[in-house]
C-alpha cells in the first residue's frame, strides 16, 4: 500500500476571514454559536488559507477572555454593581471589536484585539 501525500496549496481568502470575524456576532443571534462557528471555520481552513492559523487564534483567545472576564462580573456585582457595568463593557466590546478586526481583515491587517489573554500562541 502506498500512501501518497498530497500539499495543499495556500490561497488568499480575505472574504472568509472576514466572515470568520463577523461569526462572533452569531453570539447575540444564538447565544454559543459565536464560539462554535469560528472555532468550526479555523479547524478546517486553518492550512488551506494565509492568514487563518492567526486569525483564528485571535478569536478563540477573545472568545475564551470574553468567557472569563463575564465569569469574573458575576461576582463583581454584588460590589456596588460594578460587575453591571462590566458586563456592559464586555458587551460593547464583544459587538465592537469583531467588526473593527473583520475591516481589517478585508483590509489584509493583522487583528488586533486587544483585551484578549493569549491562550493560542
């Protein structure tokens, strides 16, 4: 038996890292599928397309931060509501900063978000 191995080519697909960032907002539609479909899309693509190891990376560090950083509002609230407006924070940023980084994806930027703890390296 012979086993033949075959290389993919790389290709540039800015329109599906673009959407890769928009799946996040899936989070206010679904409530988990803001994880699920990104993390879908990077396993699958992540050696086909340039740029999709590090985007994809990008946005399950963000999605994992955004898990915790809500874990630790909880909490927070019964300080003098402080946790309130933290979870308000989150949510802004959470609708935000997807968008920003999926202009600069279009664009061919590196994404940047930046309360993200890096899990994936």
């Amino acid at each position: 038996m012979e086993i033949v191995h075959q290389e993919t080519a790389l290709r540039e697909d800015r329109q599906l890292l673009v959407l890769t960032h928009l799946s996040q907002l899936l989070d206010y539609v679904t409530g988990f599928g803001g994880f699920i479909v990104p993390l879908i899309l990077w396993i699958t693509n992540k050696d086909r397309v340039i740029g999709m190891d590090e985007h994809g990376k990008s946005i399950l560090n963000f999605q994992i931060s955004l898990f915790i950083y809500a874990l630790l509002c909880i909490p927070a609230i019964l300080l003098l509501g402080l946790g309130i407006i933290g979870l308000i924070t989150l949510c802004v940023l959470a609708f935000v900063l997807p968008i920003v980084n999926a202009v600069k994806a279009s664009n061919g930027e590196t994404p940047n978000y930046y309360i993200s703890i890096p899990f994936f390296k």
